[in-house]
C-alpha cells in the first residue's frame, strides 16, 4: 500500500469515526423516536391503599389508545381506550398507541396495592407515661428537613391498650400514612390510645354505669390531657414542622379535636373533627381556624345538633368552617368518618393549611 493510498483510507476512518458522533446509530434513532411516541398515565407505577382512576393520554393526534390490564401485549383488537380506568387491585397496565393501523409505542405501568394492615404495620409502637401511641415517621427523610404532623384521636370503641385499634379500626390514621398521600405530602402521623375505662377516652361520653351520658362531654378529659402530652413530647423528639401540625378525630375524638383547638389556639394549623362537637360559648374561639367538620344527619349516638350547633357558633363569630353533613337516606349513622376520610381532595386541603404565627 502506497503513501497515497494510506492517506486516503486514514481520511476515510476519521470521516465514519465523526459521522458517529453527529449521527445516531439507527437503532438508537429507532428508540427515540419511539419514546417520542409513548402514551403516558395520570397515575404513576407505585403502591397504592386506595383504588385510582387511570387517565391515558396520547402524545399523537387522532391516535388510538389500546390497553390490557393482565401484562400482555396490546394489539389493535384489545380493549380500546375511551374512558378512565378504575384499578383496585395488583395491575400490569399495558397501553400502545396505534395510529392508522400502525402500532407506534407501548407503555407499562404497575400498579401494587397495600392494605390497613400493610400500613399499620409502618408505625412505630412507644408508650408514654402509661399511653400508648403509634407513630409513623415518614420515609426517606432529608436530613435537617422538618415535616407536618398529623394527631390523629379515635372513637370510644378503639380505647384499650393493645396499641393497634386505633389503627386498623377505620382509616383515622392509617390514610395520612398511605403510599400515595406519603409520596405527596411526606408526614408524620401519631396515633395515642386512650384507656378503656369509664372516664377513659378523649371526651367524656358516659356515666357511672358505663351508658353514654354526654352531659360531660365538653370537658377536657385526663386522656386528652395525656394525648396533648403525647404530642408534646413528640415535637420535642422529631422535626416537626410547628406551622403544619394538624388534628383530626371521629366521635370521643371529635369531640377531643375541638377541645385541643379551643385549649391551644395556636397549636393546630387545621382541623378534621367528625361525629363531635364543641361547646357553643366556646366555640367563637375557632372562628379563625380553618375547619372541615363531618357528621350524619341520622347519627343515634351523637346527634347531629352538636355539629350543627357548633359550626353555627364558629359561623356567628365570622368563622367560614367547611361542613359536610350526610343525609339520612345514607344510612351512616355514626359512622360518618367512612364517608369522610375518602372525601375528595381532603388530605390536600388539610396540607394546604399553614398557621401564621403573626
């Protein structure tokens, strides 16, 4: 081989060697332009406790969206795309856009479902001078970061000291913990349980002989003093957020929620009390306070004139609490929290208040 031709064919490798670098390989070309195409969900892949609406959206024009729920390959003749999906269960949601016959890109998603019992489990068990409590810390948490906290108090049937009523009775506390509020709004979640006795309970709602008797109930019960305590030491151990502490409860805990806000006024940035009350003169305190309170119409353990009494009170001192009342045909009675704790938009609403300190 000559000079020449040495010249020639070293030109000629630089030449393919830079082509490689300005251009792609072909199949790297055929990737993008694929991905290009890629439908895309509402709902990312994750857990989820509650069941989600899926929203497909297609990145082509007059595209067709075709879908499977049991991991296979879509084609033209699986189910065609024309309203959200509804998954409640394990799901390997497969989605190809396909345009004029021609199938352009796939999607998967996977969908995992957690129960009360999974999340439960999340929460760390302590006792505090003789209360036991649960608490969730939140995951992934950065270092010198503070989080909200939620204080969640239970009705009268979860009082014991067993430590797990409180959480796997209803989704008072366990929601707040959930993969999908965690991932959007990172939290703590305490859960104190109160005793089992006659003046046990986070408001006092029956008499000597055990029968509900609410001529009390407006008193700040010793529990509820300990559950304040409770918290108390928890802000001092974890880094809380002090503009982001919010409570809620249902029954003897709604009643509680309401005591704890007019107590400490500047404790709580927001509150979710359901199937309680507070006492009418004192309730003009609340008047500044962002409130969604919930109760049945036909509830036969606490009327609903204590909710009603009472947001007209917060309402008469220039108070704009929100208030959700299920009508009797329903059938909730006293179990209005089920109802309440899956309200749309409820947990962005509670995480949207701020407490202002001015």
């Amino acid at each position: 081989m000559n000079h020449t031709t040495k010249k020639y064919l070293i030109t000629f490798i630089i030449f393919l060697f830079s082509m490689s670098f300005l251009y792609p390989s072909v199949s790297s070309a055929r990737t993008q332009h694929t991905s290009f195409f890629k439908p895309t969900a509402s709902v990312p892949s994750g857990e989820y406790y509650r069941s989600q609406e899926v929203t497909l959206h297609s990145p082509v024009r007059k595209a067709s969206l075709y879908y499977t729920t049991d991991g296979s390959q879509p084609t033209a003749q699986s189910q065609l795309y024309n309203k959200p999906i509804h998954i409640d269960s394990d799901t390997t949601l497969k989605v190809s856009v396909y345009k004029n016959k021609k199938h352009l890109a796939t999607s998967t998603y996977n969908y995992r479902f957690v129960t009360r019992e999974d999340i439960a489990s999340s929460f760390l068990s302590f006792e505090y001078e003789g209360m036991p409590y649960r608490l969730y810390i939140p995951k992934d948490r950065k270092q010198g970061k503070s989080y909200p906290l939620v204080l969640f108090l239970h009705g009268g049937g979860e009082r014991g000291t067993d430590n797990q009523k409180q959480l796997l009775a209803n989704d008072g506390a366990v929601l707040w913990a959930s993969p999908e509020v965690q991932r959007k709004h990172p939290s703590y979640v305490l859960a104190p349980q109160a005793r089992n006795a006659v003046d046990g309970g986070f408001a006092l709602t029956r008499n000597s002989q055990n029968e509900i008797d609410l001529t009390n109930v407006f008193q700040f019960s010793p529990d509820l003093r300990k559950a304040y305590e409770v918290l108390q030491h928890v802000i001092a151990s974890y880094r809380i957020d002090q503009k982001r502490i919010y409570s809620t409860g249902l029954s003897q805990g709604g009643f509680g929620s309401y005591q704890l806000n007019i107590t400490y006024p500047r404790l709580f940035a927001a509150m979710i009390p359901i199937a309680g009350g507070a006492d009418p003169s004192k309730a003009g305190i609340l008047a500044h306070k962002p409130i969604w309170a919930f109760h049945a119409e036909d509830d036969s353990i606490i009327p609903v004139s204590y909710a009603r009494n009472t947001i007209q009170a917060i309402q008469k001192a220039g108070g704009h609490p929100l208030y959700t009342e299920y009508a009797s045909k329903y059938g909730y009675d006293h179990a209005s929290w089920t109802p309440a704790y899956e309200t749309p938009g409820l947990t962005d609403w509670l995480f949207a208040q701020r407490l202002s300190f001015r």
